[in-house]
C-alpha cells in the first residue's frame, strides 16, 4: 500500500463506520461486525507482530490500543446493555470480521494466480503444469 491507498482504505472504513452506526438500532450485526473487524485488526495485525519481534516498535499498535480497542469494546458493551447481543449475533459478528479481515489477504494471494496474470490486448498467457 502507497500512502494514498492507505488514505483512500481509511476513508472508506471511517464512511463505513458512520454508515454501520445508523444501523445499529435495526441491525445490530454491523456494528458489532466492525466492531470485531476492528478488535481482530487490533490484536493479530499489530499486537502480536510486536510481541513477536519483542517489542519492535509499530505506529499501528499505538492506534490498536489508543482507539481500536476502546472504541471496539464500547460497541460490544453498548449492545450487551441495549439487550442486542446474544450468543448467534456475537458468533455471526466474529465470523463476518474475521472474514472481512481476510478478504485482502485472499485477494493479494490471488492475484499471483496465472488467470489474474492477463495481458491486456494479448492471449492470455496460462502456465500448464
């Protein structure tokens, strides 16, 4: 990611906190989805690396404790108090986070397949193994 592809990304996830926000009184997965997005962001992308590089310093594990983890835990507490989580919302919430967190990956690994490897105004160019 260039700088501005990371601005463009932190755009749309501000955008779509707002939008999952109004959402909350009639579907409370949304927030609670990107609540967990953020959480599972928080602990497996910048936590644990630091933890095991012992200690190397990264700005991301700053904004994971600094607002990730509040602002991810206040979402979860919030609908425990309106009565809006139970066990199927938590799960479901969990699951859709991790697998929106997983989708980039998945997308970067494909990306190295021999059909996404075209060449525009050429015959594709496939490996036969």
């Amino acid at each position: 990611f260039r700088r501005t592809g990371q601005a463009v990304a932190n755009a749309i996830v501000i955008a779509l906190g707002i939008a999952q926000a109004e959402l909350a009184p009639a579907l409370p997965l949304a927030p609670l989805t990107f609540a967990a997005l953020m959480l599972i962001n928080a602990v497996f992308f910048h936590i644990v690396p630091v933890l095991r590089t012992r200690g190397r310093f990264s700005p991301g594990v700053v904004t994971a404790v600094i607002l990730f983890f509040p602002a991810g835990l206040a979402v979860w507490w919030r609908a425990g108090l309106d009565g809006a989580l139970d066990w199927t919302t938590a799960v479901s919430s969990v699951v859709a986070g991790a697998l929106l967190m997983a989708y980039p990956v998945i997308m970067l690994n494909l990306r190295s397949l021999p059909y996404f490897r075209q060449v525009v105004g050429g015959p594709a160019k496939l490996d036969h193994a």
